[in-house]
C-alpha cells in the first residue's frame, strides 16, 4: 500500500490510550483502533475477537491491550490473542509516524 | 514434585481451570500424555450462558474453549461425554464410566460445581431450572418464549444476569431474592443498590422473599383442590439435596381469593410471603455445590471443596485440585471462603502447570471478576467488605455514568467495582497488587488519574 491514512497527530493520543478511527475513514471492514503504549504507536481492528467490545477503550501496558470487557489480552505488535476468554486474535495494521502525523496503512486482506 | 519429562497427566474436568493447565502445561513444553475427562460434550465456557449465549441461542461450538483443530495440535486425549466415575489415589488411576481405566503421575480434580438446588414442596418439577451446563441454558431457552412467565429464585450474579437475558428475549420475569438490596458485600451498598434497581426499570416484577412451593398449574385458583406439588421429575437423584435456606412453610392458600391463573400458565408459584405467581418455569439461582464426589470417596480432605494446600496438593500425594472445587488453605491454617471466579479458574490451572514442570507460578494478586447485564459492564477487583472505609468516585458529568466504588484500609486500596468504567478497576487491581498508598480524597477526586498514581509508583 502506497499511500496510509493519516488518522490522528501524535499529540492526540495520550500514553495509554486507544483511539478509534472509523472504517468509513479507512475503507477496512472494521474500525481501527490505534494505541499509544508509551511512546509507540500500534493499529488493530478495533472489535475484540470475543463479544462486541470497542478495543480502543482497552487497558494498554507493555505492548498489549487488554479488552474493556472480559479483558482478554491481544499483541499491539501483531494482534495476536495472549489470553483466554477471546481464542483468535484481530488484524493488525501498519503504523507510521510521519513528522507528527499518524498514518496508518489498513492491512490489504482487510479492506472493505 | 515436579513432573517427569513424559509424565502423563489425568484431568477430571474439562472447564476453564482444566482447559488452561492442559494449554500451560503444553506451552510449558511439557510433553507427556494429557487426558481431559469430561461428561459434557465440549469443554465449555460458562459465563456466556447467562449472557449473550444465551440470548443468541448460540450453538455450543460458540462456547468452545478450544476448537477440535487445537485439541489435536496439543495432542490432547479429549474423553468428551465420558464421567469419571471412580479415583483410586494409591494406584493414581482414573476410572471412566465406559470401564476405561487411565493411569496417572498427575492427577488433576478441575471438577467444578453443580448448581445447588433447593428443597420445597414441587422443587422437584421439571419446570425447576437451574444455569450451570450449557444444556441447562438451552432448556431454560426453550422455556422463555416470548409472554412467557419466568420466576428466577435468588438476584447473585447469575440470577441478575439471567433475568436482564430473559427480558431480551421477550419473556415476563418476576426476581426473588431475601435481600431487599442483594450483592451488598460484594460490590458495596451504593453500587448494589444501582444495579438492583435496574430490574424493575427494565419491567422485572422484583419481590423479596423465596419460594415456598410450586404447584401443579390446573390446580392453581381451585379455592378447594388441594395444594398438590408438582410431580417429581423421574431419576432426579442427582445427588444430595442440601436444605433451602428458603423458609419451608407450607403453601399458604386464602380460599375463595386465590388468583386465576392465565391461561396456559403452567404452574403456580408460591412464595414465602404467601404471594401465588402463575409461572411458565422457575430458575434457581442460589449458588453451587463444589465437586467433591470423587474426592470425598477417594478419602481427599473435603470441607465444601476439596482442601489443597498453596501448590494445589490435596491430602493425597501426586492428587492436585483447581478451579472452583477447590479450597486452598491460608498460610495460618483457616480456611477461606473458595473463589468461584472464571479468572481464578484460569490462573489456578496455569500456577498449576508452572508447578508440575517445576517452575514457580506468578504471583497472584487480587481476584477480579465481571457481570455484563441490562447492556452495561460491572467488574470488580478485590474485596468490598470487611475492615476499612468504602470511598466513592461519582461520575464527572453528573447527569451520565455511575460512581466507582473502592475500599481503602490502611491507607492502601483493598478493592473496587466500576459499571461501565473498567480501566478504573484496571488501575485499582494494580495499585491493590503493587501496594501503592492512595488517599480517600485522591480517590473521590474524578479529575485524579489512577493511571497517574500508578506511573508515579514506578
Ligand atoms: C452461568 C454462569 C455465568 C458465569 N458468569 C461469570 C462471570 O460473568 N464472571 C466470572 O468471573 N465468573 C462467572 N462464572 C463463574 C465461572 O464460569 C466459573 O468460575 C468457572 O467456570 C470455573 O471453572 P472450573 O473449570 O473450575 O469449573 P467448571 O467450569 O464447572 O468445569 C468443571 C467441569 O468438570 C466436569 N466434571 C465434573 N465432575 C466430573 C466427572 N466426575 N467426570 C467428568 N467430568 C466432570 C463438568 O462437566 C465441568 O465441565 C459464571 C458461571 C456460570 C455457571
Ligand atoms: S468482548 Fe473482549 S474479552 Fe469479551
């Protein structure tokens, strides 16, 4: 992919915090939440693998988030599920910080 | 004792604790035969069943804690549908109810619970539910038709989730519960009292009370049938029946005033207080019974649950127990109450798995749990009652959101619960576990960040 979306200004995301971007913005099947885990910026799909809950609303440490509701564990790296009670894990997308922006590059098997 | 390299390992029960040390042993990389017992046909999630599960009617592949692919990638012996039936702690051997014995180095009771019944006249009807398997929850499902009436004895966490699940799909619930206010001591008096007061906001008939007594429904309203309880339901032994904390007067009857039941009600349920509600189906929901069957007749210590020591050793050497059966000893000897908990169930089996390969397990901090009903998202961490001061955190906008509820004692947090507000209780778990001082007013304060406590602590 080219060109990213350019989703937010570093300044916008606090450590710690998720931020969720639209798929109406990103034309990928599912929103994009994207995190900053103290100073690193990481995108997955937003909807945890579980039930239906907003991943960028989530617990973020050391390099993983932990869902709000039943806090199950998933990669900020690759999105990758570390623990139970989700059993798959959720998409993850490239990041790339240009000058102050956040520009994420929606991974190709998910565009809408 | 740690496990030999090939050492095989028998699990009885495939739940969540029995599940996560098969996964923890395995990615441990341990590499012995591990056999999973267990009578249900999958190894099954719980807690969706008085959820979501529930209201999607969800097949039980959805409920799945591991799929069949990961079942053979772990090279795990899956004995679905099959009951351990005996356990002999000297020869460590596991008998199945199809005559299969399997020897064992290790054997694991993950046996859980059933839900705890109780006794009154009718008690024993078919249309007497209780939520544990997921079959339970497809017949309580069957039984919730939209107008359909549904009495759920008991407003725990189960009962509460249940009634917010059978009002989505369209039934009439009436609640009963002997507390006017239930949960106070797990979630404090403020936030009980607003998660209570969301039944009757979203038309839950709330009552306080128990049930006294089910009777048959073409009885109901006869002002001169006998009161005649409900047929028992053939074969219900299952197992003892342990006395309703209920009160077990007879039905009361008040000749010639008695309601007409609706039609096609299916029974009349009498209350303690004397009150007749014409009911489709009645759930209990009034806690568990731990596993302790095998155990008890293999000669394990069992005081309500089997009594394990801090590394999962029951009395009997190379016989271990997790999960909600069982009851670890404190370091001073007294016997705590046992966590029933789905995280405490996943961490007991990967301490476990951690001490059978000869590791030593994380250390485990303050028990967490969560309850989803009526859309919002309760969890807690921790304890909400005993010694210290209950501190609330009200909402910033006055007008939206729910107040944190925390327990300070000793200048340190002991607990907190949150509705819809999780990464408070995310923040208090680990200021609970690393020991961080907090003040009551840094508490209160919306504007204070736990998160900024916690980075300070560093
Ligand atoms: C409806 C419901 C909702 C819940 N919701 C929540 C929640 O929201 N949050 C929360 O924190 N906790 C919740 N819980 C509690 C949580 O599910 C339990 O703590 C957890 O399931 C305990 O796991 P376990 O493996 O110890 O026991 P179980 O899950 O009970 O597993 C034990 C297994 O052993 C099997 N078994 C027992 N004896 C034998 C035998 N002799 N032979 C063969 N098999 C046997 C049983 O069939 C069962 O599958 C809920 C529980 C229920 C029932
Ligand atoms: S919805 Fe994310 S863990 Fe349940």
């Amino acid at each position: 992919m080219a060109d990213g979306i350019e989703v937010a200004k570093v300044g916008d995301i606090a450590d710690g915090e998720g931020l969720k971007v639209s798929r109406i913005r990103t034309g990928t099947l599912d929103d994009i939440a994207v995190f900053n885990d103290g100073g690193a910026f990481f995108a997955l799909d937003d909807t945890c693998s579980h039930e239906e809950a907003s991943l960028s609303q989530g617990w973020v440490e050391d390099g993983t988030v932990e869902c709000p509701l039943h806090a199950a564990c998933f990669s900020l790296k690759d999105g990758a599920v570390l623990s139970l009670p989700a059993t798959k894990g959720v998409a993850a997308h490239r990041v790339e910080i240009v000058g102050d922006a956040i520009v994420v590059h929606p991974a190709a098997d998910r565009l809408a | 004792m740690s496990l030999a390299p090939g050492g095989r390992v028998v699990v009885i029960g495939g739940g969540l604790a029995g599940v996560s040390l098969a996964e923890a042993l395995r990615a441990g990389g341990h590499g012995g035969p591990i056999a999973i017992v267990d009578r249900e046909p999958a190894f099954t999630d719980r807690p969706p069943l008085s959820k979501a599960a529930f209201v999607d009617d969800a097949p039980i592949e959805e409920l799945a804690l591991l799929t069949p692919d990961r079942i053979a990638e772990l090279g795990i012996d899956a004995r679905h549908g099959r009951n351990a039936v005996a356990l002999d702690a000297a020869a460590r051997t596991v008998e199945l109810d199809d005559g299969t014995v399997l020897p064992a180095d290790a054997i694991v009771l993950a046996t859980g619970g059933r839900a705890r019944r109780l006794a009154f006249p009718g008690g024993d009807s078919p249309l007497v539910h209780t939520l544990r398997t997921y079959a339970d929850a497809r017949a309580i499902r069957a039984a919730a038709a939209p107008g359909a009436r549904i009495l759920v004895v008991g407003a725990g966490l189960i009962g509460a989730e249940l009634a917010s699940s059978l009002r989505a799909v369209g039934a009439d619930v009436v609640l009963v519960d002997p507390h006017p206010v239930p949960l106070v001591p797990a979630v404090g008096g403020r936030i009980a009292g607003i998660l209570h007061a969301m039944h009757a906001a979203h038309g839950v008939d709330v009552r306080v009370g128990g049930i006294a007594a089910l009777e048959d429904g073409e009885h109901a309203g006869q002002a001169d049938a006998p009161s005649r309880p409900l047929a028992s339901r053939p074969g219900s032994a299952d197992g003892a029946r342990t006395p309703g904390q209920e009160d077990e007067r007879p039905p009361l009857r008040s000749p010639g005033s008695a309601p007409v039941p609706a039609p096609g009600r299916r029974a009349t349920a009498v209350l303690n207080d004397g009150g007749r509600i014409e009911v489709d189906a009645v759930v209990l929901g009034v806690g568990i019974l731990p596993g302790t069957e095998l155990a008890e007749a293999a000669g394990l210590e069992v005081d309500d649950g089997i009594v394990v020591d801090a590394r999962f050793r029951t009395s009997v050497a190379g016989v271990y127990a997790i999960g909600d059966v069982a009851r670890p000893r404190a370091v001073d000897g007294s016997l705590p109450r046992r966590d029933e908990h789905w995280e405490a169930a996943r961490l007991d089996g990967e301490a476990l798995a951690a001490i059978l390969l000869g590791q030593e397990p994380a250390p485990r901090g303050a028990g967490w749990w969560w309850s989803d009903r009526y859309g919002v998202h309760v969890e807690g961490v921790g304890r909400m009652d005993g010694d210290g001061e209950i501190v609330l955190r009200e909402p910033v906008d006055a007008g939206g959101g729910y107040p944190v509820a925390f327990l300070l004692a000793g200048g340190r947090l002991a607990g907190a619960v949150s509705i819809d507000e999780p990464n408070a209780v995310r923040a208090a778990r680990r200021l609970i576990d690393q020991g961080v001082p907090v003040t009551a007013t840094l508490l209160a304060d919306p504007s204070s960040s736990l998160r900024d406590l916690l980075r300070a602590a560093r």
